[in-house]
C-alpha cells in the first residue's frame, strides 16, 4: 500500500470505489439505509437528489441487488421519494429511542400491505430449505427492509457521519460499536488528511 503526498493511500481510494457503484453509495448497512442516503450533500453544502427521476430511480434498484418481481416504473417514483423521506424521519427517531412519527410510519404500513410473499420449498443435498419470495416492487421491498430490521436494531448502533458537512447515515454493526463516518475512503480519509496536512503545515 502507498501513501500519496496529501495523506491519502492507494488502499482507501480502492476503498471509495467499492463503496459507490455508478456514483450512488452503499455504504448504509442495510437497503433502506442505502436508499435513505441517496439524497446526500453537495460540497456547498446543498442537498443533491440522486433520483430525481424514474431512470434513476430504476439504476438504483439495480445496483441495489434487491430481488424484485418487477422493475421500478414512472408510476412507482412518487411512492418512492415519499417512503424515503419517511425512512428518513423513521431513522432520526429510532436512533434517539423515540417513538415513529405517526405519517412517517403509516407510509411505511401502506407499503406493506402491497407486498406478497410467496414461500417456495427447495431441496438440495439431501437438506430441505424454505425460501420466500417478494412478489411486489421496489417501495414494498424498502418498506420490508425496514420492517424487519427495526424489530432488531438497537438504536445507538444507528449514526450520522461524524463529518458535519455530511448528511449520509448508517448502520454500525463493529463489535465495538466505533464507526464514526459514512465511509472511511471519503469523510474519514478527509478528516485524516485535514489532520496530516495540519501537522506538516509551515508557520508562516
């Protein structure tokens, strides 16, 4: 691994380019973090809404990897942008330990109740398997996600990026409950170089 004359190293720009695939992030820890996300800051500060449209909305879906029965259609881009905001607001208040905002969680609800799981029993190796199957879109998925996982979640594992000029969240999940920024290759290598470029600055 090489270090380059600002601080940074070959290894975290690898790093960066694990984390985003075609410029959207992954780096939440959970789907519906990642979609929460998709709404991050720009260097001024301004907030940049990475789908914006039913196109990008549907890329998303597939970088996502999120096994769907159908495709992400215009018609579905509404539903989308609404269930991220509630997702969002449902994240600020599960990390704090408080209860849902009653909108945001009956966005949430209204989701559910379109999606359908069809169980599918497989044999391989002598070993039975259950698996289910979501026969519904993309908002039905999320809402699923996040279904699931705030049943489990223990809120002080939820967290903003340390980096105060970064709006991106995320789910924790070390051993020791330590992360501090989205991703280590973006903010925390920025903070690392901030530092490095204070300690070798010249008095003048």
């Amino acid at each position: 691994m090489t270090r380059g004359d600002d601080g940074t190293d070959d290894g975290e720009t690898a790093g960066a380019r694990a984390e985003f695939r075609e410029g959207f992030p992954f780096v939440g820890g959970a789907a519906w973090i990642d979609f929460v996300d998709t709404r991050p800051l720009d260097p001024a500060g301004r907030p940049i809404d990475l789908i914006a449209t039913p196109e990008a909305l549907a890329t998303w879906a597939r970088l996502a990897e999120i096994p769907l029965a159908t495709a992400p259609t215009a018609s579905d881009h509404p539903r989308a942008l609404a269930l991220r905001d509630a997702l969002r607001d449902l994240f600020e208040t599960t990390s704090r330990g408080e209860p849902p905002e009653p909108a945001a969680a009956a966005v949430v609800e209204a989701e559910l109740e379109r999606v359908r799981l069809a169980p599918r029993l497989a044999h391989d190796g002598g070993d039975w398997r259950l698996d289910e199957r979501l026969d519904g879109d993309l908002c039905g998925a999320l809402a699923l996600d996040f279904a699931r996982f705030v049943c489990e979640v223990e809120p002080q594992r939820l967290k903003h990026c340390a980096n105060p000029a970064c709006s991106m969240v995320f789910h924790d999940v070390g051993k020791n409950n330590r992360r501090r920024w989205c991703t280590m290759s973006v903010c925390g290598n920025r903070d690392k170089v901030a530092r490095f470029r204070a300690r070798h600055a010249r008095p003048t």
